[in-house]
C-alpha cells in the first residue's frame, strides 16, 4: 500500500470514531487545566468552535467533488441541488449521533455538583458487576441498574474522561454519544421488570466504537430524578507484542494529543468503514509526546500517526506511516516529526464590490489524502493554510453564510513550494426570480427549479400548494438559466429560460403531460443484435425543441414521449455511425420506430488487469466511462479489450477480493490506448453469496446476478449462477443492493440494503413465476372502438409493486401477475385517463376492459412568419389540425384574419373584434398545414413588440356533425416586413496575427451587396454608431490595438440600396501574443497550460526555434473545433496566448475538457488537455 493511499484509508476509519469528534471537542479545557501553553490552550479553542462545521463538511464535501465531475444539463441540475443535499447530510449526521451540542447542555442542565463522584446509591449502576471497570481494548463492557420505583425510563451517556481519575469534571470531559432506553426494549437482555441489562456492544457499531480506543470513559445512567455514573478504563492488550513512539515537532519538542493508529496490515477493514475490534487500535500521545499500543500477536502492522483533532494547523507527519513492520515483540523507535506544508495556499473572500467578508468558511479538501480542513477568513476576509504538495478542492461553504449566490468549488494543484492567492468572490442577492409552475394547467405544488448563473452560482426552490416558486438571486447585466423537474417523465415544458434577469415575475412553466411519442429497438445492422448503450434524441421541427432518451433494461426498448409534431429523430452508439430520420410526425399515438445503426471502426482499448504482485486478475470488470459507457470482463491471463469513442473517461476496474481501481480523465485518442491497471488485494474481505431457486425448489442456473454497493464508494460487479443455482461475490465492506432481471420469464427481483462489515451473508432468493394475469381491451367509450397502444398500469396494493403493459394493434393487453390485490388504470393519447379497478388475481386470469373518454384536441397554430425576400404583405401560417372527439382529424379548416393591429399579448377578447376570412383547408391527410396568407399592413426590419405592426389569426376545425360544429384555435400572430435587407455575415472570427487582430467573415451571398461594416467595441455588446471599418473584403487587420485589452467585433452587410444586414455574431479576442524576453529556443515546444483546471482565462505557451506560420486551435473532447486564437507568422522566439473559453463566436463555452493544439506549418504539431471548471 503506497503511504497516500494508507494515510487516507486511516483517515475515512478515524472519521467515524466519536471518540476523535469528543477530543475536538474538549481537549481546550483539558490544555486549560493542564498546562500554562495559552498559545496552545487558544488553538484548541478555536478548534472546538469548528467542531460542527468539521463533521458537517466531511459529508458535504462529499457532495460537491462528486457533482463538479458533471458536464451537462442534469448534472448541473444536480449541482443546483446543493442545499437539498447538504440539509439531507446535516441530517443524517445528527441521526448518527453527531450532537454534541445537545448533549453537552444535558450535561450541564444536571442537577448534580459539578464535581460529581461515582456513587451507587438508589440505581445501583454497575459494569461488569463493579463500580470502576477496567477491560481491555475493543471488549464490551455489560451494564446493569435498578429503575426507581414508577419509572420505565433512562437516558445512557458515554463521556470521555480526560484526565482518568474516575470522576465527572464539569468544563473538562465531554459527552460523546447519548441513547433513551425503556425497560425490556431490544437492547435490555434481562425481562426481569425495573431490571435493565445492557451490553454496550449492542447499541451499535458506530456508538459503540469507542470500546476500540485506549482511553478511559465514564458512563451515566439518569431515570427520573436520578442519576449515577460508574468509569471504565480501557487499557492496552496484555500481550508481549506493541509498537511504541514520539511524536515531535522540527525542533524536537514533544506534540501531545497526536491521533495514533496501529492496523493489522493482514486483516484490516479495507478502505472504507470504521475500524473493527481486533483490527485496529487508536490512542493519542502522552504529555510528553510519546505513545505505546499493545497488540495481540506478532504479525505486520501498519503505524500512522496524525493531527486528526486540527491542534497544530499546517503540521504533517513525515512519514505518512510505518507500513507493514514487523511486530515480533515490543518494538521501539516508530517516530513521527509533524513538519510544515511544503506549499501555501491563502486568499481572500470577498463580495463582488470587493468588500471583505469575515466569517466565512472555507473547506479544502485533498483529492487523495487525508486532508479535510475548514477555515475562517478574518476580519479582513483573509485565510492562509499551509499545505502539501498535491491536488485539492476548495470552496465556500454555503452553510455559513446567508444572502449569497455561492459559486461551485474550484480544483487546484500546488506543487511543492510554491504559494497559490486565489480571490474568492461571493454575490449577495437583492432580487427574486418568481413565477408559477402548471401541470397541464392546473398549479402543481413540489415542483422543483432549479437557477444558476455562470458567474454568481446556484439556488433552487420547490413550489407551494399554488406551484408558486420564488428564487433568491442577484440583479445584473446576465441572466438566469432555469430548469424544471417533476417526478415523473411523460411530461414536456413548453417554455425554455436561458436568460431570465433578476426581479423577473410571472416566469412560469407550463408542462403538459403527453401520451403520443415513438418506441422501438436500436438494432446492429449487420448482425441485428439489439443495442442497449445509445442515445435517442428528437428535435421538433416546427420550434426546435429537444426531446432524449435511452433504452429501458426490461423491455430492451427505447420510449420517447413526444407532443404532436414533425421530428428529425437522432439516434447513436459506441462504435456506430450516427443516425438522422426527418421524416417523423407525431399525432396522439405511440408509434414503434425500430432504428438501425451502421457499425464504425472505433479505437481499440487493451490492457492488463494484474494484482500489485504482478499476478493476473481473470473475470475482472473493465469499465470505461465518458462520451459512452462500455465494459468487457478480463480473460484468464487478466487481458481484456474493448472499442469505443474518442474522448475523456473514467476508468473502473471491479474485481473480487480487490480494492476498485478508479482513475478519472483517461484519454482515449483516435489511433487506440493500451491501459493497464494494478488492484490492491483485499486484506479483510465481505462474502455475498446464495442460491437462486424456482417455486418448485429446483436451482435456476445461467441467470445473472448484479450487485452494486450504494455506500460508502462505488463497486459493481455481476455473475451467473453455477448449475447449482448458487453464486459467491468476495467484495469490499459496505451496503449493497442486489438485483435479478429474467426477460419476464420471472418476476423481477430487487433486495436492498446488503450491509456486509467483513462477515459473510447467505441470500435464498426465490424466482416467483407468474401466478396469473389480467387482460382485456382498452377502448373508446363514446365510439366502442378498440384503442392501440394505450398504456396500462397495475399496481400490487400488497406489496407496493408497479407492473406495465400496453395494449396492441387490436386494443388488447396481457399482463402476468403474482397471486395478491391490485389496481390497474389505462390511458392513450386524447383520451382521459382511468379510474383506479379494483381486482385479485388468485392463480387466475382476469379480464377487464377499460372504457376510455376521449379529449378533444384544438388546432394550434404554430408559427406566423414572414415571408422572406418580397416585397411585404404575406405570411407563413403553420398549424396543426388537431382532433376532434373520434380521435379523428377535422375534415377541414377556415382560417380567419382578426381585424387588429395589436400584439397578441394586448389583444384581450378575440370574439369581440370583427373576422375576415381568409381560406378554408379540406382534410388532406397532412399532420402539419401550411399556407399563405395576406396581411393588412406592413412592419419594417426593425419593428419591436409594442409597435402595432401585427396580424392576427385564427384556424377553425370543422367535424363531421354539422356546419356547427366547429373549434377555434387560440389567436396567433406575426407581421409582414417589405425591406429585403443583406445577409447576416457568418462565421466571423478572430485571431492573432503579427500586424495585431485579424478579423475575418464568410461572403454573403446577396446579388447587391455593396460593402462590409466592422463595428469595433472594448465593452462587450456595446458599439458606437460609427463602424471602425469600410470594405469589400472579407477581413481587416486591426492594428489600434494593445496588449492585454480585450477587444470585440461585429460585421454589418449593407446593400446597394443602404439596407443593413442584422449584426454578425459577436467575436472577441485579448491580445496577448507577446514575445518573451530570453535567448531564441533550441527545439519547438507546446508547453502544458496555466493554471490547469482554470476559470475564466488560462496561458498556453509555445517555443519557435525558427520563424513560421502558427495555428494554434482549440476543440472540445468530441473533436469539434471551437476556436483558433493564434493564426499568423511569426518570429523565432517563446510566446504565450491566452485562451478567455470563448469560442469563436464570442460566447461563453460550458465547463469541461477541451484539448489545445499547435500545427507550424510542415514543422510542428502537438496537443495538450485542458479543464475548464465553473
């Protein structure tokens, strides 16, 4: 084990012994009465005060180095669950006996002298039949007392006793865990009445891990208005064998109260969970910095020693640990020296006016080691912390500030001597975003939106019992993005806010739900195997909203829910070409839509998978995780090989009997990787085993099993049972859940909560055939016509089981059941959906038809546009005919023109204006209609909302039953526009050139075109009236240029007839190509960025040996050019670039990897990886 990894293995065990939380907690006092070191005695204070935020952010920190791995939508979308997440980690902290507040004011609220001796008078408390126990390390003390008379009731409380002389000091020892007892509960051993019997191993594992530490501990029953304590003193194993120390700092002087572990290096616990009895043993030095910790038998040991309590802040202990020594007798000389961090970091915190924030605390966490610190800035907002060399994450913590939007975390690397400033800025927030969320337009209450921005941070917020939400943020230039979730998933939203400002009110969503979308199989062209690892994606086309999917594990299917619509339907895989249709209409029906995707040569990954010993590890889970997710199992030589994108993964390797081995940003290039891995065996091990039988007892074999721990740290691994039906998992401790999916030959099997602590556990699992079945049709109850493709569900009211089914071309469905009570509902598209029936299945097939009311469908009208390059007067209406309530098209529609030139949003009553007829559309056959229609007045290039420039329109379905019988649209509008104005020049960019900024654009394409304008700003978004350039090319060379300022640029097409185009796309550029001082280099060179990760601006650095032509380019991890910041000439010499994450167009890109390459023309190219992290 190398000295990181066992340093942070002793960390994760130390942190949930509660006897370290209880030293933190108490150790001031006990300096204060001790020693006159007031230097000290203040450290130790300080350190009390931090107690809470320490445990608390143990957890926390947990939550923001998992959720600042995320790229995308829904991982930022659980970033903006911070606070949720953080109130859920307070709490399960305070569950597991984190209270030490509660207890220390218990103690103090006694009635008894503050100075109080162990007595037995009315309780008769005692510990193993004495009033002063002394028991060796790790064995658990049994406690018995009498209830005063009337009383059923008590109150245990473990205290540690600092100075073991027996007795309670008020000030000096310190509660560490409480429990409430009643007489003849689960933990009472005796039923005798008013007789209570307790061994203290019972009350659990985590509350009962004080018994694994040297220490002396007092114990205090109270039952009504008495209360009596008995000590127990845990001494040293009476063995020959120990390890023995001192721990100094650099200038040889004793270091009390270092935390002292000693592990069978053999039979540990592994990485994760507490320490177990006989596994390891925990101590602190002595006054004089020495220790000893006996063990019970000569062996190997590994001996750590550090600052767990945060009493000499900045100290390390070097070595790390003593690792497997041998131990065969009483060993001497395993010294420890704290010494100073090798690095610093400080900063300041501030508000972004610059005003310091005092109070503010700060975590920083090492990515893989045993540093978890919290500081507090000063008055000044100030903090500083030597550390050593290596990886970490700091952030803010939200907890300990109100009023601000906190930004995520950011990751650092310090490396050995050098000092990192970072300038953390918080926002204070003055404004609300609020508005309402509707569920197919009625108000849900426990929705959830989620708000971030990419400057100032996060927040959330759920709505009321009205689906009123209100978001607390701050004013600014930018805006909010916001994203709406619900608990189920055949919903869309019509609204997408991607820049909401501050102070926005009536910023509601409005989700519909939607039975109609698409299903089917992803399937190898070549070789028709269904394929599980893809992803769907379906863009409507008449407003270009996004819909996804993947594919469900049961029914090897994907299901998209979709709103009526024309789609281009997307779909793709690892190791597969990607897969565009166009041709999708989507009207109120589930339509099966099998995709087939066209194999690709891929790159391919291989290695070995061999223990630290070098040995093989066959059967092992190889699993690379990024742009897709593939894994393969290692053969018997431990070799695997698997093909899969381009890009950053994760790398896992699951084997038994092996710690998991996880490295992240594992680069996958084009011409293949060759990766090897090298798994930790398990010391101590944890056995999932058991036999999976039918219902006539006989073994099920071939059928796979899937295990995956949920805590403390991720491990999966999967097998078929033997012919005996039976499987065996060797695994890391840890809880697990169990699963057994069987193609429905079986009901599925789901087991959770599998807490194996280095024990083993049997599972006799029983595959239930199905005992019965419910069927029928579901069908319109108005027309009597069979319904296809209804959705059925039926819900076990005894157990609490969902089961899905849906019906076919015929309106039939068939739904296998075990024996039990049950209510089943159905729905389709357009129509309402079920009641909740009633039935039993008893080994039985029950039939039930389900009658369903349809919903009539409204036209809508989806667009009214202008009709491009004419001179005025026309626009596009598109509309969807809707449904009448045969679930059947309209013959026909009328379309009507509304004699107003308002904007639909002051048009009020559409009924109370007069209608012009403008046409009538029979019945083609179409989803989506369109046609032309005339307008009454003409808007110009320029027109905004409030001008009164609009036509207005209204599409009229008409049925079968009668002129009569019509439905109206709700209005639309759009307007007309006669200025046949240039085209939008495109793709402009700008790089650095010799001469100063290159400007550079597409030609467009207009037959009178007359010239370019290029407006030039050094304030983003904001240009003078006047353009910085004139010309009929297509770039300029800006040289009014200077380095270090960032300058913007935009380019205007103006016709022969003055007519502009709209303005291009922002681009921006800081001119930074600055050639460094020193001699000329002897080679070309790409150096690594810096600082790496960074936010927002980071350094790339290159040597010319000799002059040429440099391209120097950014692209995103799928290969996607996003910007080239340096194209030109240039002279022999070093030169650095900075690279703002815009892209070419100017805009902000999202946090991620991205790879930079340089190319000197014909002599040079190389790349590097970069981590943008907001």
């Amino acid at each position: 084990m190398e000295g990181k990894e066992a340093f942070s293995k002793t960390f994760k065990m130390l942190s949930v012994a509660f006897l370290l939380v209880a030293l933190l907690f108490s150790l001031p006092d006990v300096f204060a009465k001790d020693t006159d070191n007031q230097e000290l005695i203040n450290q130790l204070k300080a350190a009390r005060q931090k107690l809470q935020v320490r445990n608390q952010m143990l957890k926390v920190n947990q939550f923001q180095l998992k959720e600042k791995s995320q790229q995308n939508l829904s991982q930022l979308k659980h970033q903006s669950q911070f606070h949720v997440k953080m109130n859920s980690a307070i709490q399960s902290i305070s569950e597991e006996g984190h209270f030490m507040n509660v207890q220390k004011s218990r103690r103090e609220r006694s009635k008894l002298s503050p100075l109080f001796k162990v007595t037995q008078e009315t309780l008769n408390l005692l510990a193993d039949g004495v009033t002063a126990d002394t028991v060796e390390v790790g064995a658990a003390p049994i406690l018995t007392w009498t209830f005063p008379t009337g009383e059923t009731q008590a109150t245990l409380e473990v205290i540690v006793d600092f100075n073991k002389n027996g007795i309670f000091d008020s000030g000096i020892d310190t509660t560490i865990f409480s429990v409430d007892l009643e007489d003849n509960d689960i933990y009472d051993s005796d039923p005798t009445a008013g007789f209570y019997q307790l061994d203290m191993s019972a009350i659990g594992e985590k509350d009962a891990s004080f018994i694994n530490i040297i220490w002396d501990f007092i114990v205090a029953v109270s039952s009504g208005t008495e209360e009596e304590m008995v000590s127990i003193s845990f001494q040293n194993l009476s063995t020959i064998y120990s390890v023995s120390g001192t721990v100094t700092d650099e200038s040889s002087n004793p270091l009390p109260y270092i935390v002292i572990i000693v592990e069978d290096a053999e039979a540990t616990g592994g990485t994760e969970g507490p320490p177990a009895p006989g596994v390891s043993w925990i101590t602190l030095t002595e006054s004089d910095g020495t220790y000893r910790v006996n063990v019970p038998d000569e062996g190997y040991y590994n001996i750590m020693a550090f600052d767990h309590l945060g009493i000499y802040p900045g100290l390390y202990p070097d070595p790390f640990l003593y690792e497997n020594q041998s131990v065969m007798g009483d060993e001497v000389g395993f010294d420890f020296t704290m010494v100073q961090g090798n690095c610093t970091l400080s900063g300041v915190v501030q508000d972004d006016n610059g005003n310091p924030i005092p109070g503010a605390e700060i975590y920083v966490s090492s990515k893989d080691g045993p540093i978890h610190i919290d500081l507090i800035t000063d008055d000044q907002g100030n903090f500083s912390i030597n550390l050593m060399e290596g990886a970490y994450w700091i952030g803010v913590d939200p907890l300990s500030l109100e009023g601000y939007l906190v930004p995520p975390g950011q990751e650092i690397y310090i490396s050995e001597g050098e000092t990192v400033d970072l300038e953390l800025i918080l926002y204070p927030t003055d404004e609300t975003i609020s508005g309402t969320v509707y569920l197919d337009d009625n108000p849900i209450e426990g929705a959830r939106v989620f708000c971030w921005h990419d400057t100032y941070g996060i927040t959330a917020d759920e709505t009321d019992e009205n689906g009123n939400y209100t978001l607390n943020v701050k004013s600014g230039p930018e805006g909010y993005h916001l994203h709406l979730e619900l608990d189920f998933e055949n919903f869309y939203v019509e609204e997408q806010y991607d820049n909401i400002p501050a102070g926005s009110e009536g910023i509601d969503f409005h989700a519909y739900t939607v039975n109609g979308g698409l299903f089917g199989y992803v399937i190898d062209s070549e070789t028709s195997d269904t394929l599980m690892d893809v992803w769907i994606s379906a863009e409507r086309m008449d407003d270009g909203k996004w819909f996804y999917s993947g594919i469900d594990w049961e029914t090897r299917q994907y299901m998209m829910y979709l709103p009526d619509g024309n789609y281009i339907l997307h779909a793709g895989a690892p190791g597969y070409d990607d897969y565009t249709d166009s041709s999708i209409t989507i009207s109120g029906e589930m339509i099966q839509h099998d995709i087939f995707l066209e194999p690709k040569t891929l790159p391919l990954v291989q290695g070995v998978i061999t223990d630290t010993a070098g040995n093989p590890i066959p059967d092992a889970l190889v699993v690379f995780d990024g742009p897709w997710h593939q894994e393969t199992m290692t053969d018997e030589n431990g070799e695997y090989n698997l093909w899969t994108e381009p890009g950053s993964y994760v790398f896992k390797v699951f084997a038994e009997k092996h710690y998991p081995y996880i490295e992240y940003d594992v680069w996958v290039p084009e011409m293949g990787l060759i990766k090897d891995a090298s798994l930790t065996p398990l010391t101590q091990f944890s056995i999932i085993a058991g036999q999976v039988k039918d219902e006539s007892d006989n073994p099920v074999s071939s059928i796979m099993v899937n295990i995956f721990r949920t805590s403390p740290a991720e491990f999966y691994y999967h097998k078929e049972t033997d012919d005996n039906g039976e499987f065996n998992f060797h695994v890391p401790n840890g809880t697990y859940v169990l699963d057994i999916w069987s193609d429905f030959q079986y009901l599925p099997v789901h087991i959770d909560t599998i807490d194996v602590q280095g024990d083993s556990i049997w599972l006799d699992i029983l595959l239930r055939e199905p005992a019965g079945a419910v069927q029928g049709i579901v069908f319109d109850s108005y027309t009597n016509r069979p319904i296809k493709w209804a959705w059925v569900d039926v819900y076990n009211v005894d157990t609490d089981e969902w089961f899905y089914g849906g019906t076919d071309d015929s309106g039939r469905y068939y739904i296998p059941l075990p024996n039990g009570n049950f209510e089943i509902t159905a729905g389709a598209y357009g129509f309402i959906p079920s009641e909740p029936i009633d039935f039993t299945i008893s080994d039985n097939t029950v039939e039930i038809n389900i009658g369903l009311e349809a919903a009539l469908r409204l036209p809508k009208i989806l667009a009214v546009r202008d009709i491009p390059h004419d001179q005025g007067r026309w626009v596009r209406i598109v509309f969807w005919g809707g449904l009448d309530w045969d679930e059947m098209p309209f013959e026909g529609w009328s379309v009507w023109r509304i004699q107003t030139f308002k904007p639909i949003d002051q048009l009020g009553d559409p009924y109370a204006y007069k209608w012009d007829f403008v046409t009538y559309i029979p019945f083609h056959g179409d989803t989506v209609y369109r046609l032309d229609a005339h307008t009454l007045i003409d808007s110009n290039a320029y027109t905004d909302d409030t001008g009164e420039y609009w036509s207005t329109f209204v599409v009229s379905g008409h049925t079968q039953y009668g002129m009569w019988d019509f439905y109206d649209s709700r209005p639309e509008a759009g307007y007309s526009v006669d200025n046949i104005v240039p085209s939008v020049p495109g793709n402009v960019t700008a790089s650095t050139s010799v001469e100063g900024i290159s400007v550079s654009w597409e030609a467009i394409p207009d037959e009178d075109f007359g010239y370019y304008e290029v407006y030039k700003s050094t304030t983003q978004g904001s240009y003078t009236s006047e353009p910085a350039f004139k010309t009929i090319e297509t770039n300029v060379i800006d040289s009014d240029i200077e380095v270090g300022n960032t300058y913007y640029y935009t380019v205007v097409a103006v016709d022969a007839n003055g007519n502009k185009s709209a303005p291009s796309a922002e681009v921006s550029l800081t001119y930074t190509a600055i050639a460094e001082e020193g001699k000329i280099p002897e080679k070309f060179a790409l150096y690594q960025n810096f600082p790496n990760p960074f936010n927002p601006t980071t350094n790339i650095k290159f040597d010319l040996p000799e002059a040429g032509f440099v391209q120097l380019s950014i692209y995103d991890i799928n290969g996607r050019l996003i910007k080239n910041i340096a194209s030109s000439n240039y002279n022999p010499g070093t030169y650095k670039v900075i690279w703002d994450a815009t892209d070419s167009n100017g805009l902000k890109v999202p946090s991620g990897i991205y790879i930079y390459r340089t190319n000197v023309r014909g002599k040079f190219t190389s790349s590097g990886k970069m981590l943008l992290m907001k």
